[in-house]
C-alpha cells in the first residue's frame, strides 16, 4: 500500500488509467474532507459508483493511504460535513455520495461532465454547494445536482473571472396519494420551490429565467426564509441583475427589513447591511432592534453604520423644528 501526504486522511482503492485515476472507495475520519486532486503524478478525474457512500461493499483495486493530520477512530464517512472534490473531476457515478447523513457542503468544479442516478439519497443535511467554474462556459454539474435534489439548497457560484453569484433553490416536496377506485397513485407537488429546481434549459441556468420565477413563487405556498434568503442574495450579488427584477427583490426586502438586517448581522456581511440600508430609511422600532443585535453580535462594524442611520434621523428631525 502506498501512503502520500494531504490535506485530510483517507483510505482509498484506486485504478489508473492512461489519462487519470478513478477512485473506487474513499473512506475517512475527518468532517472536512478534501479529496486529493492527483495521484501517482496523475489526475483524479472519476470517482466510481458508491464512491463515498456509507456502507459500501468494498472494491478491489489499488489501495492508497493518504495521511493529513490525526486520525479519528470512525472510518466510515459518517462524520463529513463538508467535502471537497477534485479539480480535474469529471464524471461521478451512480450512488456515490450515498448516506452521508452528516454531510452539509459540498466543493468542486465545473469540470465535472455527469452525475450518476441517487448520487446524493438520503443526503438530508446537503444544503450548501460551492461550485467553481474552470471557464467562462457553463457546464451541466449545476443542473444535475439542484435538479436531483428536492430540498432547499444554497448554491454559490464563482466566476472563472472572479465573480461571484449566490442563488437560493426553494425546497419542494413530492406528495403520492392513492386514488382507490382507480387503484393508481396521485402525485402531488407541494411547495413553491419546485420550478426553480427545474429552471435550467438545456442543463444551463439562465439568471434572468430564475428571475422571472420570483412573482409566481410569491404567490404560491412558500417559507418567508427562503424568501428572504433568495430575495437579499440576488440584490447582495446582482449577476445578471436586471433593474425590473432588482425593484421586485427590493420591494420584498423592504417590506421584511427587520428579519433582513439580521440575516447580513448573523454573516457579519457589512457590505450587505450598507446595501439593506441604501434601500430606505428605517422605522424606529426596526432601528432599535438592529441596535440591539449589532451589540450582542460584537458587531462593531454594523453597529456604526447603524449609528449613522440614527444620526440622520435626528439630524432631520432637528432640522424641521427649526423650520418650523
């Protein structure tokens, strides 16, 4: 068995091939695992079917040992949170990341080409992508995983020119009722998400199609979070941001100030705050809440600008006695 250095340890059964590796079993001990992004001076391009996933029968192949940092006892990838994935990574097979109950994020890169069938069954606690684009093309990675996933999954995507976009996918959920007399099941979707998992066309996600989902999702049976999340990311990062979808976003925001300002508060996000305060003037209640919270926070940052916006209001007030 050979053994190599990395970020975090695994347990692998690899095969080589004349333009990569594809690892048949990946089993650690960490929370944040990082797959290694080559070995053998060759790089990981595949990982096989049920890869990753939690009792999987062993593979034969290749056996790779690599060590980064103390080992925990439990080896058997229940305890990833969050995973990284290869750069070169290009296909992922059927069930790979199956049972991984624990893990929450997932990293890599737009070079992946496909995603196998129920690669991320019973991922209950998946709920942050992190995809990087190697190109200004887009790829299909993006489409394959928010369009196999019914849950609410917070997606942020970065530009190979640096840019950066954070899109939220409202959950949804699938209902089968029997139909008796018929003998034959109904189903029924419930939840407003569902058209945002299936927004892409042509495996390529479109911002102002996304967009355009907004006044529908409104309408129908939604969370006022997800809401809040969707609405406050697209203003926070305006990729493709057209100034009839900015105002429907702002609109919303407004009318959900108080529950806005602690949601930039809670990711100390000063830029956020400064943008959620550009959007008008705050009620007083409103104000002296975000006051109160900046200070628990140690927030010191909002807690000025939050200053400011005070000041302002009593400069004005002032200034209209004094008129008077």
């Amino acid at each position: 068995m050979e053994t190599i250095s990395g970020l975090t340890n695994w347990r692998l059964v690899v095969r080589r091939e004349e333009s990569g590796v594809t690892i048949l079993r990946a089993v650690t001990c960490d929370e944040n695992a990082v797959l290694p992004d080559a070995l053998f001076g060759l790089p990981v391009t595949g990982l096989s079917d049920r890869a990753l996933a939690h009792g999987a029968k062993p593979a034969e192949g290749e056996e790779v040992r690599v060590l980064g940092g103390a080992e925990g006892e439990d080896w058997d990838n229940r305890s990833i949170r969050s995973l990284s994935l290869p750069r070169s990574l290009e296909s992922v097979g059927d069930y790979a990341f199956m049972n991984l109950k624990s893990m929450e994020t997932l990293r890599l890169y737009d070079a992946v080409q496909s995603i196998g069938s129920a690669s991320f069954m019973n991922c209950r606690l998946f709920s942050r992508l992190e995809l990087t684009r190697i190109s200004h093309d887009q790829g299909p990675v993006l489409a394959a995983i928010v369009g196999s996933l019914p849950q609410e999954l917070d997606a942020a995507v970065y530009g190979a020119d640096g840019s950066k976009y954070r899109l939220i996918f409202p959950e949804y959920f699938e209902n089968y009722t029997e139909n008796s007399p018929a003998h034959h099941f109904e189903l029924k979707i419930v939840g407003g998400g569902y058209a945002y998992h299936g927004v892409f066309r042509a495996k390529k996600l479109y911002l102002p199609e996304y967009d355009a989902l907004w006044r529908d999702y409104i309408a129908a049976e939604h969370d006022e979070e997800s809401a809040l999340r969707l609405a406050y990311y697209r203003l926070r990062y305006p990729a493709e941001l057209s100034d009839r979808a900015r105002e429907q976003y702002a609109v919303f925001l407004r009318q959900n100030m108080r529950e806005a300002l602690s949601l930039a508060m809670g990711e100390k996000d000063a830029h956020g705050l400064r943008l959620l305060l550009s959007l008008g003037e705050l009620d007083a209640p409103t104000l002296a809440a975000a006051m109160d919270e900046s200070r628990t926070l140690r927030f010191t940052e909002a807690t000025a600008l939050l200053l400011e916006q005070r000041r302002g209001r009593a400069e004005a007030g002032r200034r209209k006695k004094f008129e008077l």
